[in-house]
C-alpha cells in the first residue's frame, strides 16, 4: 500500500476534492523504470502527457531519462520554461499557428517533432527563420494503432527523403506508438500485438536503411508493453503512466499472472458528504475529479475493503459499503485511486505532494485553455 496516511494532518486540511500524489511511490517507480532501462540498454524518453509536471520531469532526468515526449506544444513549451531539454513532441502538427510556435521552440530550446505528411514538413519549413538552429524531424508510422503515422513504405520512405533535403531540418528517425496494444489484458494477446507493430517498424526502417537513410532513432512504446519493447527494435521508449499507474494499468499481467512493477501513487482526496442511505455514502469527487474514460478505481483508501465506486454526477461519487462493514462518518476523508491518470491530472491545476507528514504544491502545466 502507498505511504499516505489519512491521520496525516496535512491532508484533513486539504479543501476536497483535491489531487493528491505519494512521493514515496512516486520516485520508486521512476527509480524502477530507470533501471529497467540500463537493464536493456534503451534510452528512456517518459511522456509528459501523464503528468504535465515539470517537476516530476525533472525527478525523470536525474533518473537517467534522455528527454521528455510531449503531445502538445503547451506541454513542451512549458517544459523548455523550466530547463527541461531533449523534448520530442509526438504528435503531427498542422496550422500556422502550431507551426509558428514549434519553430520559436526549436528557435529558443531545440525540438524533435514529427510529421507523417508532407505538408506538414512544408508548413514548418516556412515557419522557420533564416539562421534558426536546424529542426529534427521523426517520420510518424502507423503501426497498427490507426491513429496517425504513414501507412505506405514507399511514401514513408519519400517523406523521409523530403525532410533529409532540407538544410533548415534533420531527419531525425522514426516513431511508431502501439497505443492499440498498451491495454490487452491477455498477456498473449498483447504480445501478438506489440509483435505486430515491431513487424512493421523493422520493416520500415530496412526500407530507410535501403534508401541510405538508416534512422538512429527508433521511439515509441508505454507502460502497458514497457517490457516487450525493450527487446527492439526500438532503442528509445516513451513510457508515461508507470509513474501514477491506475485503474487500467492494473489490470495488466504477464504471462506468469504478475502485474507491472509499479505502485499507485496518484489519488484524488474526497469528503464525505452523505450517509444517509445504508450501504453507501456520498463523497465530493465526481466527473470533475476523476476521469470518466477508464475503469473504477481499484484502490481506495478510508474505506472498508470491498468497497466500490460509482460517479454519481459532475461533483459527486457513490462508495457501495460491502454489508455489515462499517462505513465512513460523515466529513471522513478517503483517497481514491485514479481511473485513467493522464485526463485526471488534465482536470486539476496542481498535485499535493505528500511526504513524510508534509504536503508541497506542484503545479500541473500545459492544460488546454491554460
């Protein structure tokens, strides 16, 4: 179980509903995704879209991590106005706006981007000033997910050589994000799959390597194929939610029935609200609090063991009591785990750093509209 205490002072004072993150557990799991890294010698890049924090990104580069993967240009941005270096965004970009600020950037820090279309590659070239720093750019493939990334080899390739022309960019390598398999739950069933994409990625970068344009970056992955991944072809991995883990990611076991080797450390603290229906009480943390895409949370602190919950609106949960349990009084406090991590941060404005007895506020960057 985490470190948190709900005797801990600190978080009795808290105004509910509140974000809270364990430290403790925190830095275990950066501290056990680093040496997994070493381990296989590929370079960690965590993503960013997980935590939003430059602090917590800091704690992953003094770990060893190379840089940090973004999905936005807000995340990156205010992860450069921090100091963090090596940024890779990872999503193609489109629109002058988009493209005026990636080029200020790589102007101002230096980025990685990607783009699976050329007009993408043309919309940033004419973005960029004379004199700026070359811009590295990654070939986005789609390996299975759907999503985005190029489809076809020959265009791929031909991307790939478009950007490799340009003086004003650097082809940088390849991307290719197996989001589609991050969730199976049968263990085998997501080593099809990651075998899939990594059937895929191999062949596209043979095809580059034909082309004389071998790439020295090979990136992608996350939490949920962390360890098949490791195995190549990628040499660089973008792991994101180990750092909270959550209701999903629970779910997750290998072939031996074990889970990942990570702790919840992630938590949105509730009061109690109501209690007068037997079986169940009502807390402060609804859809506004926690995250509706993912399961229920699978751990919640303060409450009898069997204990379930169910959003019950924008600002309210129902915790079902398993019967003859004691349920909590009215004004208790009880921690609940996060359902999908990366859209809960994205509804709060800072973490509550709990450590030892004491609380610090971290603030949460790079929201929309922020």
């Amino acid at each position: 179980m985490p470190g948190l205490s709900l005797d801990s002072e600190v978080l009795l004072q808290l105004e509910t509903p509140a974000l809270v993150l364990d430290r403790g557990a925190l830095e275990r799991n950066i501290q056990c995704m680093a040496e997994t890294g070493r381990q296989a010698g590929v370079a960690l890049r965590p993503h960013a879209k997980t935590h939003k924090s430059p602090h917590i990104a800091l704690l992953q580069m003094r770990a060893g991590a190379v840089g940090i993967a973004c999905a936005t240009v807000a995340e990156a941005e205010a992860l450069a106005a921090a100091g963090i270096t090596g940024l890779l965004i990872t999503s193609p970009m489109m629109g002058a706006a988009k493209f005026d600020r990636l080029a200020r950037l790589n102007r101002n820090h230096g980025v990685t981007v990607v783009a699976d279309d050329s007009a993408q590659v043309t919309g940033l070239l004419a973005a960029l000033h004379p004199g700026d720093r070359r811009l590295r750019v990654a070939v986005d493939v789609d390996v299975g997910q759907a999503r985005t990334g190029v489809t076809d080899l020959a265009a791929g390739v031909a991307l790939a050589r478009m950007i490799a022309a340009e003086p004003q960019l650097e082809f940088a390598g390849i991307q290719g994000f197996a989001g589609h398999a991050q969730h199976i739950i049968d263990p085998e069933g997501r080593k099809a799959a990651t075998a899939r994409s990594a059937a895929t990625l191999m062949s596209f970068a043979k095809a580059l390597g034909g082309a004389g344009l071998p790439p020295d970056l090979i990136t992608g992955s996350g939490t949920g194929t962390y360890g098949l991944d490791a195995r190549g072809p990628y040499n660089e991995l973008q792991v994101g939610s180990y750092v909270f883990m959550d209701a999903d990611y629970a779910r997750i076991k290998d072939e031996r029935g074990q889970g990942l080797s990570f702790a919840p450390s992630l938590f949105a603290l509730a009061s109690v609200v109501s209690t007068n229906r037997p079986g169940q009480v009502t807390v402060d943390a609804g859809t506004k609090a926690l995250a509706t895409n993912g399961p229920s949370p699978c751990v919640i602190i303060g409450a009898p063991n069997g204990t379930a919950y169910k959003f019950a609106g924008d600002e309210h949960g129902i915790l079902t009591i398993p019967n003859g349990a004691p349920p909590p009084r009215l004004g208790a406090r009880v921690l609940i785990g996060a359902t999908h991590c990366d859209p809960t941060v994205n509804l709060h404005r800072s973490f509550n750093l709990f450590e030892n007895g004491n609380v610090e506020q971290w603030p949460i960057c790079g929201r929309y509209g922020d």
